[in-house]
C-alpha cells in the first residue's frame, strides 16, 4: 500500500450528500476479486449517458477537462452510505482519488478508505462549504493535505485541523493495511507458534 503523507492536488467539488456505495460502484460491476480496473465504472450511472460506459455524460463533473487527474474528492454529506462493499473506496482510488474530504462518512466505508491507502478527511460542514467555494470559483486550484500536521490548505488562505485515530495516522504515514501491520510482528508471532506446538502439539497438525 503506497504511503501517504502531503499531497498538494486538483479538487474535484462534488457537491452531492448521501451518496451511498451502490452509486460509487454500481453492483453489476462486482464481479471480481482483485482491487484493480474498478475506477473506469466509477460512479458509472452518472458518468455515462450509456449502460455499456462508452458514452460519456458531459454534463458530470468528473468528465469537466478541468477536473481531469483529480487526486482530491471534495464531497458532501453522509457519503459512502449504504453497502459495506469494499469495491467502493478500490474504485475511488483505481480512479485517481488519494483523498476525500467531507464533513460525514458513513463509519464502514471510512474504515475501508484507511485499509486501502484512502486518507478519508472529516471537516465542519461550513469548512467544507468554504472550501467549495473557493475550487468551484478557481480553475485549477490545488487543495494541499497534510497529514503529519493534520491540516487541509487552499491558496485562498483557507486552513483548517482535522482529527484523525493515531493508529489509522499510523498505517497511512507508513503505507500499511491490516496484514502489513499485523506482519510487522512476525518473529513475534512465529516464537509464540513455536512455543505454543511445543507445549501443546496435540492442536497442531502438518499438512
């Protein structure tokens, strides 16, 4: 998992609430295992004027050129709600996205944002509304996200602090999911399997 600290990139003001997972990543698209090629069915009903996704809907804000290489997702309230597909956030970051800032998640899709390298930021809602304002007013704007200092900036001058768990900070400053964390302990784990064979063998058996 790539490690995230500061990231300086375009935002994309996606002003829509309660967007839930089946809108991120419509279901007919969950036929594979692997976390990769999901992004072209990203938000797939809004993105294309065709079930087949080959025509695409001008009118959608991810398809505006100005937005094209978005790494940032500023986005309204409630999102990820709905499923606890994990497809959702692996289609959000096969896109592009390395970030999302809103001033709500639902709690199972903020939880998988952190297991999959997403850094999911919680604003107030009226920082979030400001911070709107100001990318939709300015072609190009870069928001910077620092997540040693824990602060969302803006060239407009806009700075605002956002809480997040130490171990999720953790995990993401060093790039790591759940079993790159767990792995760090291997010699640990591996003393106390081989304690546990020798005291109690009768639980272990080789294939």
């Amino acid at each position: 998992m790539e490690a995230f600290n500061t990231l300086s990139g375009i935002t994309v003001p996606f002003d829509k609430i309660n967007v839930d997972t089946d809108q991120i990543i419509p279901k007919q698209f969950l036929k594979k295992i692997e976390r990769t090629g999901f992004g072209i069915h990203l938000f797939h009903d809004w993105r294309y004027i065709d079930d087949e996704g080959t025509k695409s809907n001008s009118e959608f804000i991810l398809n505006y050129p100005r937005y094209q290489g978005s790494q940032i997702l500023l986005t309204g309230d409630n999102f990820g709600c709905g499923s606890s597909r994990e497809h959702a956030p692996w289609a959000l970051q096969d896109y592009g996205f390395k970030c999302i800032i809103s001033s709500r998640f639902a709690d199972i899709f903020f939880n998988n944002c952190r297991k999959n390298g997403i850094l999911a930021v919680v604003l107030q809602a009226e920082e979030v509304q400001a911070l709107f304002k100001e990318v939709e007013a300015n072609e190009g704007c870069l928001l910077t996200v620092d997540l040693p200092q824990q602060t969302v900036c803006s060239p407009g001058g806009n700075k605002f602090s956002f809480e997040i768990d130490s171990f999720a900070k953790d995990c993401l400053l060093e790039g790591l999911d759940d079993i790159g964390w767990t792995l760090q302990f291997e010699d640990k784990i591996q003393d106390y399997e081989r304690q546990a064979r020798s005291q109690k063998p009768w639980l272990f058996f080789d294939l």
